[in-house]
C-alpha cells in the first residue's frame, strides 16, 4: 500500500466534458483523446494471458465493463498522444501544461511508451481507497507494474 509521501499535487488539466464543445474547432476529432485518467487506477501488464486474467479478475471483484478500460498498441497509444498533435488544438494545449508538472508529462510518456511496446495498460475507475487497493492487488497478482492512482487534484503511486 502507498503512504502519503507518494501523494504529489498535480495541475488540473482540461476536463473531456469542457473538451467537447471545443472538439470541433481545431477539424481533428479529439473524442478518442484521453486527457487524464480521472479517479482511476492504471498499471502496465506486459503479457497478453496475465491482462486477460487480470480483466477477469476484475470483473470477478465486481468492476464492470464501463469500469475497465484496456489500451495496447498504436491505437491505444494514439489515443494517449503525449504532445497532442494527433487530435488538435485543446489537446495540444493541455498537453504544454501537463508539462509544467514534469512528472505527469513523464507518466503520459512512459504509458505511450509501454503501449507501442506491445503492453497492456488496463485502466480501473476506483474513486473509493477499497476500491483502488483491489484493483491494485489483482494488477500486481498479474505481474502488473506502473501501477497508479489519478484523483482530480493528485496522482498517488501504488506499487512502491
């Protein structure tokens, strides 16, 4: 379990919901872009048979198919894009601000990378701490890595 010295602030990035009225704008769909990973836990599984035991896993713990969310490959990675170019204008900008807090720039980069790697990041919304400690224990049962949290206001590491 992570202590609270993991716990770092983060700048509060554009949300989908104020995305979307802007979508249109820029002529690139940003529908498929993820901006922030809101009140989630993602973690990395490199093999293909441990994601898919791990999603079974979750959904045998209760999560639904709206709460998981798996991304791998060039697809998934496109949808990360870690400079926003793919997808626009507002994509873009809220990319250069993400890179004011380096180490959330340093997370949307490690996952692009680990996705185009061929790995699997499975994302779990988990808004309550219960929540967020089984999904991280059935991630790590699966050989999962990079495991983390994404409140609104904080990132919290959980596999320390």
């Amino acid at each position: 379990m992570a202590n609270k010295n993991d716990v770092r602030p983060i700048e509060q990035s554009e949300t989908e919901e104020s995305a979307a009225g802007l979508a249109g704008s820029s002529g690139t769909e940003t529908s498929d872009f993820i901006y922030y990973p809101t009140n989630k836990v993602v973690g990395i599984i490199d093999d293909p048979d441990d994601a898919e035991a791990a999603v079974s896993d979750l959904e045998a713990a209760g999560f639904t198919a709206d709460e998981i969310e798996i991304l791998t490959g060039q697809e998934g990675a496109h949808r990360i894009d870690s400079t926003g170019r793919k997808h626009g204008l507002l994509p873009r900008i809220v990319r250069t601000i993400q890179k004011l807090g380096n180490y959330e720039l340093d997370h949307i980069r490690r996952h692009e990378q680990e996705l185009l790697a061929g790995h699997f990041g499975i994302g779990v919304t988990a808004k309550e701490e219960d929540h967020r400690e089984r999904v991280r224990q059935i991630l790590k049962s699966h050989n999962g890595h990079f495991i983390n949290f994404y409140g609104e206001w904080a990132m919290q590491r959980l596999d320390a």
